[in-house]
C-alpha cells in the first residue's frame, strides 16, 4: 500500500466557468484532490461531469468562453492558475504531459511521426541536436512497445492502428520524462481488446518510471484495474475520493453506488441492468442544493436547500453527502 | 423535482416571414444591402419615370452639349448632375436607363437559368442511373471552366446581340444551380416524407414538383441572388469588350466601355459613375447572398 | 497511382474530343467570313477561288476532319486577318500572358494566404473584419471595372505607373520575361494587380475558412500540449493543413486567371493571348478564334490533370495506402 507521498499536483478549490451567450457553465465548480509522485489516480465521472475541463485547466489548455476564475493548481510549489501562457509552455509536454482521447484526430496527418516527436523534445531543449532527438524518439518508441521504431519514425498516422496510434501519443508525452501525465480517456476509442493492453502498459511504464498519472474515464471499471486513488466527479464537483480499493468495496456516495451497481459484471444474470434513474441536470440549470437529488434515492428536504460540504473520513476518503453513515467520520 | 431542474426554454417558432426577418437582421449591413439594392430595383424598373431625361431620345439631346463636366448646367437651363457623356446626354439618366438593362438581362437569364438548371438537377437526383451520371458529368465540366471563357466561346459561336447575350448568360449559369439543386434534392430524396408519398402512389413529377423542390428552396435561392450578381457582372464584362449588348439597348458596362476613351482626356465621369452604380448594384446583391447563405447554413446554426 | 493517372488521361482526352467538336461546329455558324474577306466587287471566279483555297465550300463534316488532320500536326489554320498561321499567333503572344498570370499567382498567394490565415485565427478583430469586407469587395468589382479605377488613379492622376503595354524584357537561365526588368515591372505591376485582385478574395476566404477549421482540430491542441511555441503550431502545424485544399484551389483558379486575361489585357493594352482573342471575336476571324478555343481547353484539361496528380502527392493519406 502506498503511503502518502508529496504531493507534486495539488488542486485547491478549481473553479473553470465558461462564459456562455445562453449563461454561465460551471464547468468545474471547486474541485480539490492531490496527485502524490508516482501515483496513479483516477477522474471518473460521465460526460458533461466537468473531468476532462479539469485535465485541460491543470494544461491551462481551456478555451474561450472558458476561464479559470478561482482556485489554485500548486506543482511542485508553482501555481500553475497565476502563470501566463508562455511561461505554461515550457511546463507542457515537458514536465506535465497529456494524452487526448482519440488517436485518430490527434496526430498531425500531414506530419511525419518523427517530426512530431522530435519537435517536442526540441521545444524543450535548444541546445540537443536533430539525430539525438531522433534517437531518443526512437528509443520511446520501443519503450511503449513499437517494433521497428527506426522504420515507424518515418511513417505517417494514417499507416498505424488505432491502438499503435495511441501508443505513439503515449510515447510522445514520455519523451521528456515528465513527472505528471494527465490521460483524458485514453483508451475509449481503442477496441476493447486493445484497451486492455493499453492499459495494463501504462500502468507499467508509470511505474517503472515513477511517473504520476491522472487517469480521466467515464469507466469506474478501467480505474479500478490501475489506480491507487479514485475521485468521482458529477456536476462539476468531487462527490467522493479515495482508495480504490475501499471505494470499490465500500461506495458511500449514492452516485458512487449507482455506478458500481451499473457496471455490467457486478449484475446478476437474468436480472435487469441496474441503471441510475434520471438525467444529468442542465450545467445552465443547475437546481439549488445538491446537484444529485434528482436522481438519488435518499435525498430529503435538506439536499434540496443547501450543498453538502466534504465530510473527511478515515484513509484519505471524502464524502460530499449529507447521508453519510454519521458512525464513521473522521 | 426533476422538471424544474431540468427547465429549458422553448421558444414558440415565430411565423415564417417574422423569423426569417429576424434572423436576416442580425446583419445591419445585410439590411442597408437590402434596401440599396431594393432602391436600385425600384429606379430600374421605374427609369422612364424617375430620370431626368431619355437619354436615348434624339431630339432632347444636343452634341452641344457633350462632355459637359458633373454639376454644370447648359443653356436651355438643365442641369446635369452627374455631367454629359461624349452624346450630351444626361449621365444619370442613362446610368438609371443602363441599370435597367442590366438588371433586367441579369434577373431574366438568372431566372430561366434557374427553372432549367433546377429542373435537370432535381431530375437527376430524383431518377438517379445513367441520367444522372451523364448530366453530372456535364456540369462538372462546364464548371471547371471559368464562366467568362464558356461565355467567350458562345458569344463567339452565335455572335452578339441582346437574346444571343442573355443565352449565353443562361448556358453559363444553369451549372451551378443544377448542383445546388441536385445536392439538396439528394438530401431530400432520403427522407421520409419522399418515402411516404411514394407509397401514396403519387406520380413522380408531383413528388418532385410539390413535395421535393420546396424543400431545396432555401440553397436554391442563395445561390440565385449570388449568381444574379454575378451574371450582371459578367454582362457588363461583355459589354465593355464589345461582344454582348448592342448599342441601342446600353447596359452599365456597355456605358462604362463607352467613357473608357475620354478617361485618359480627364473626362473621368463618363466611366467612372455608371461603374460605381454597377458597383454598387453588385455588392448590394452580394451582401444580401452572403447573408442568406450564413442564415441557411445548418453549420452555423446556433 | 499509375492507373490512376491513366484514367484522368483517358477521360482528358474524352473531353478535348468534345469541346474540340462543340468549338468546332459552334464557330462554324458565325457570321459568314466570305463577306469579311472578299471585296463586292469581286467576281464569282474570284470568290469561288477563295472559297476553294480557304476549304469553305468542303460539307462540315469534311472541314471537321481536316481540321482535326491538321491540328495534330500543328496547323490550326491561317488567320483571315494577319494570313499568318494561327497557331503561330497565338504562341507568340502566350509568354506574355503567361508572365501576366504568374505575376498575378505570385501575388495573390503572397498576399492572400498570410491575410486569411491572420483573419481565421482572430475572426473577431477589427483587422479581420476589415480584410473580410474588403473580399467582398474584390469579389464583387469587375475585373475591367478595377483596371479602369487603377488606370485612372495610378496612372492619369498620380502618373506613377505607366497604363499601357508590357516592358523591357530580360532573359534568365533560358527564361524571358519583362518581370527581370525595372521598365517591365512597372508595367507588369498594375495588370498583374488588377488580375490578382480578384484571385485575392477568394484566396482569402479559403485561408481563412481553411484555418477556422484546422484550429478546432485536436491535433492543433494536442501540439499546444507538447508544449510547442504558437508560431509554430500555426507555421507548421496549420499551415501544412490548410495548404492542400488551398493549392489545389489555387492550380484550378490559374486557369481562370489566363481566361479573365482576356479583360485585363483589354484594358491594359497588354499583348498577350486575350487581347488577341477579343479581337478576332470582333473581327470574325474564325481561325485564331478556333485556336485559341482549342488551346485554352488543353491548358485546362492539363491544368485538372496536373492538379487532381498534385492533390494526390501532397496529402500522404492518399498517396500512400493506409492501415485501417
């Protein structure tokens, strides 16, 4: 069991609104967790829930009409939130890397994929030569499991798989070391069985390197597969966090349970798909009180006047519900 | 509970004639274009009536009076605004006269090019096969010819003169609304309500005609004011060089192609000022075009 | 690729049949040439010898045959005006529309592509507002009508430029051409604007739909996220992109550059290729009508051809064959 390291990432109170014609979306609505050296935590939460707006506003990669207008992104001592966009250029793809969600769209497919790589390492360093560059992309390249690394640095996009795709993406955030990888479901577009290899690769290579990962996933499956830490996301807030394995076995949000339960294996056979009554609320709309009561089985009078608060409990676990079993608060 | 979380607000589509006013609006420019070029129309049509003069009346004009510079008067007391061309007839009155014609040759070959063109494209998505193919073909290539050079070629072909003009204007312009035609009657062509006539059994030339062709209405018209722009400035292209309209029916470029000599004298007015109003005629109908386009554009809807 | 280009061969060679034929029968019916060239006063022993030697009295078809016979082997027909061979007179006068044309790319492109790429990239500045009027309006001015605007301002009233004629010419690594000289560039310059102008308008609203549409790609933000300084996201990254549409766009629009030639070199007093072919119009003379007509179809078959290979072998997606 990891202890509790330093954290490199430490997220205070995000708030990322974006400025819309039809009104304000917040998107990110004070969203606090920590990313330790070498730890693997997982964002899960569905669409609309405000995760990937979480990986970008840690890139400061939010576009307009969003901004981020509260709160601190503190890495390794610096808040990221305060620097302006030139002096986030030398942090990206050099000490924060991300990976995006669909292989396909994110390579350039007139570029070669040499090309691509070494300019990211040459972005970052002015003084390291082109065939040095090459030789270290190559070198990557291998590392995520690419066979002919030399004959693939010449190669277009459109020549790789899906899945190979995806590892050269992987490949290309590595290649400067950096100490955080953000992932925003990196292996959604993938075919299932490629996403597990994907998968269980990634979370090698992170441990080998003792890289820190924040993996973004609408599948609590994935997360509970690679992660040591776990935090749910809905409207735009944290409802719970944790260790994956306590949360696994113990869900105390009504959200969290409702996602456990719909997770086809954990149904029986013959029996219904458990589902999660009800729809996300509009992010323009959102009710006053909890952003969950719509659809949450417990909820009373008070989840629809005020917002829970985080309850802290025992193992670094967080709550954010008025129904929490009052026996075990910290 | 969940209804009030989940409000939205749902406008109750304004009438047709409102909505499309509405959104036209949001252009301001759009609007000024719209009502230029809504002035223009009405002094074309109107010219006998609101010009000064006849320009084309031998007895009321007077060589005396040629090239006289804009805002002079001359002896019998008339006063020319815009000044006399090398005739010593009135400026304005001919520009008023010119637009007529163009506009006029422009609206004519724009509408018979859209009645042909519309029809062989909605054809030819609606029956599809070897009809299709082979007339797709034939716009295809028409259209990678510049529109100047297939007029060049016809002109040359049939010689000059006001109909041989406005044919020549048709042949070049039915291409583009056949394509536009054809792309919005595909789209059309797999909907359901084509499906469901269909199986009312009603004759193919009442599907086409009432229940297909409105609905590409929209495209069709987008591309019929840009082309109309386009066709009156290919007429006055012509005219300038000679091979479209005779002289006795002058059109804006026919008059501009007229001043041009005197330009190098100084008598800058006598092109200068017919060009400015086909100009001003062009953009009007363009900005117009532009914003109808923007408004039909499903990828810019909001 | 090979049957690739094969096929567009066949289907280009299908075409100048038709148009050779369309060009052919439709000139055939022009005005009636004997009237042109044979004084009244003429004999019938001279008219029918006239007839004879210039093939009007052979039935169409006939004329058609020759007329393809002949074309193969270079010889379009003598021009009724000058008497000398079409083909000759057209040749003659192609560098300097050619040399028009050029110029007129060059300056389009040039201007165009920084222009639009500028007004995608901020759409709502004012700079960009205005550059977007400003292509409605070289979009919707007459070509001729800017000439005559460009002729009046630059060289009647401010006498910089000279409005007539092409310059001095100058030779280099084989080539002539008046854009070496001093003379010639100034000569060179207003056409060339007035031809360009046009072109520039369309050049930039495809720049700049090009870039509105790349910038939203992901592959855009992902190089954003390695870190990448913007001006080379947008040097590299965007441009790259944006550039395969836009140049295919741009080889087909030449073709309409050497077409609307015809206006500007009226204008101009250029003597080129259009000048020669606005007159023969006017003049009846069928032949360097008929010339003419027929090469500009083989220029632009030529010109598709070349551009539907270039698209090919600049988009490596098509030009080598993918994974999935």
């Amino acid at each position: 069991m990891r202890q509790a390291l330093d954290p490199i990432l430490k997220i205070n109170n995000l708030q990322t609104h974006f400025f819309t014609k039809a009104g304000i979306l917040k998107a990110v609505d004070g969203v606090s967790f920590e990313i330790g050296a070498g730890e693997i935590v997982g964002l899960v939460g569905e669409s609309g829930s405000g995760k990937s707006i979480t990986g970008f506003s840690v890139m400061g990669l939010v576009d307009p009409p969003g901004k981020i207008i509260d709160g601190s992104i503190n890495f390794k001592g610096q808040d990221l939130s305060a620097l302006s966009n030139n002096e986030m250029q030398g942090f990206r793809g050099n000490r924060i890397a991300m990976i995006f969600q669909d292989p396909m769209m994110t390579l350039n497919p007139v570029l070669r994929i040499e090309t691509q790589m070494i300019e990211a390492i040459q972005a970052h360093d002015g003084s390291i030569s082109r065939e040095d560059a090459r030789i270290r992309s190559r070198d990557t390249l291998g590392l995520v499991g690419i066979s002919s690394p030399d004959e693939r640095l010449r190669a277009y996009p459109h020549q790789f798989s899906g899945g190979m795709r995806q590892r050269v993406s992987i490949a290309i955030a590595m290649l400067n070391r950096p100490d955080l990888i953000i992932a925003d479901e990196p292996t959604t577009a993938l075919d299932v069985t490629i996403q597990g290899q994907v998968i269980s690769e990634m979370q090698k290579l992170c441990r080998e390197t003792q890289t820190a990962l924040l993996w973004i996933t609408h599948d609590l499956a994935v997360v509970a597969g690679i992660a040591d830490r776990v935090c749910v996301m809905y409207a735009g807030r944290i409802v719970e966090q944790g260790l994956v394995a306590n949360i696994i076995a113990n869900p105390m949000h009504p959200y969290t349970q409702g996602l456990m339960g719909s997770v086809p294996s954990q149904n029986r056979r013959g029996k219904p798909l458990q589902q999660i009554n009800g729809m996300v609320p509009s992010m323009l709309n959102l009710p006053a009180g909890c952003a969950f009561q719509n659809r949450c089985n417990y909820a009373n009078e008070k989840c629809s006047k005020m917002q829970p608060d985080i309850t802290q409990l025992a193992d670094r676990r967080q709550v954010r519900c008025f129904n929490v079993p009052a026996g075990q608060q910290v | 509970m969940g209804a009030s979380a989940n409000k939205q607000s749902f406008d109750l589509p304004a009438s047709g004639l409102r909505k499309f006013w509405l959104d036209f609006s949001e252009s301001p420019t759009a609007v000024i274009a719209l009502f230029v070029f809504l002035t223009i129309l009405f002094i074309a049509i109107f010219a006998p009536w609101v010009s000064p003069s006849n320009p084309y009346d031998l007895t009321s004009v007077d060589i005396m009076n040629s090239r006289l510079p804009p805002g002079s008067e001359d002896f019998s007391g008339n006063f020319y605004i815009l000044g006399t061309d090398g005739a010593g007839r009135d400026m304005l009155s001919a520009i008023f006269y010119g637009l007529r014609v163009s506009l006029g040759v422009g609206a004519l070959s724009g509408l018979v090019a859209l009645i042909l063109g519309a029809s062989i494209g909605l054809s030819a998505a609606y029956f599809g096969g070897r009809f299709e193919t082979i007339m797709m073909r034939i716009v295809d290539i028409q259209l990678s010819f510049p529109s100047i050079l297939m007029a060049l070629i016809i002109l040359a072909a049939f010689g000059k003169g006001v109909e041989k003009t406005i044919i020549a204007l048709i042949l070049v312009q039915w291409a583009y609304y056949a394509r536009a035609a054809r792309a919005s009657a595909l789209v059309e062509k797999n909907k359901e309500y084509v499906e469901a006539a269909h199986c009312l059994a009603l004759g193919n030339r009442r599907i086409i005609l009432s229940h297909i062709a409105p609905n590409c209405m929209a495209p069709l018209i987008v591309v019929g004011t840009l082309q109309t722009a386009h066709a009156i400035s290919l007429e006055a292209t012509l005219s300038f060089l000679g091979l479209g309209l005779p002289i006795t029916e002058p059109s804006l470029g026919l008059l501009i192609g007229n001043g041009f000599e005197y330009m190098y004298s100084g008598d800058f007015w006598i092109s200068i000022f017919p060009g400015v109003a086909l100009l001003i005629t062009i953009v009007s109908i363009n900005l117009v075009g532009d914003q109808l386009r923007d408004m039909f554009n499903p990828r810019l809807q909001k | 690729m090979t049957a690739f280009i094969l096929r567009r061969s066949l289907q280009s060679i299908v075409v100048l049949f038709i148009m050779s034929l369309i060009v052919f029968v439709g000139v055939n019916l022009v005005g009636d040439p004997v009237d042109m060239l044979i004084n009244p006063e003429a004999d019938q022993a001279e008219i029918d010898r006239v007839i004879r030697d210039l093939g009007l009295d052979r039935p169409v078809s006939e004329q058609y045959w020759y007329f393809v016979l002949n074309a193969f082997q270079g010889d379009l027909g003598r021009s009724f005006i000058f008497g000398e061979p079409a083909l000759k007179l057209i040749v003659q006068r192609m560098p300097a529309t050619m040399e028009l044309a050029l110029v007129s790319l060059l300056m389009a492109v040039v201007f165009g592509i920084p222009l639009g790429i500028y007004a995608g990239l901020k759409p709502t500045s004012k700079i960009s507002k205005t550059i977007m009027a400003g292509s409605i309006l070289g979009f919707s001015m007459p070509t001729f009508w800017v000439g005559i605007i460009l002729i009046m301002f630059f060289s009647v009233h401010l006498g910089w430029l000279p409005s007539t004629g092409r310059g001095d010419v100058a030779t280099y690594f084989g080539v002539t051409s008046s854009a070496f000289t001093l003379d010639g560039l100034s000569h060179i310059f207003l056409p060339a604007f007035n031809l360009a102008l046009f072109k520039l308008s369309s050049v930039i609203r495809l720049a700049r739909a090009g870039t509105r549409e790349v910038i939203l790609q992901d592959y855009i933000k992902f190089a954003r996220a390695k870190g990448l300084a913007e001006s080379r996201v947008v040097r590299i990254h965007l441009l790259k992109n944006i550039m395969i549409p836009v140049i295919t766009i741009i080889g087909l629009e030449f073709g309409s550059l050497i077409a609307f030639s015809t206006v500007t070199e009226t204008v101009f007093a250029w003597p080129g290729m259009g000048k020669l072919i606005i007159d023969s119009i006017y003049n009846l003379d069928r032949p360097v009508v008929v010339a003419y007509l027929m090469i500009i179809v083989v220029i632009f078959v030529m010109l598709n051809l070349i551009v539907d290979i270039l698209y090919s072998v600049l988009d490596p997606r098509v030009r080598i064959k993918g994974v999935s």
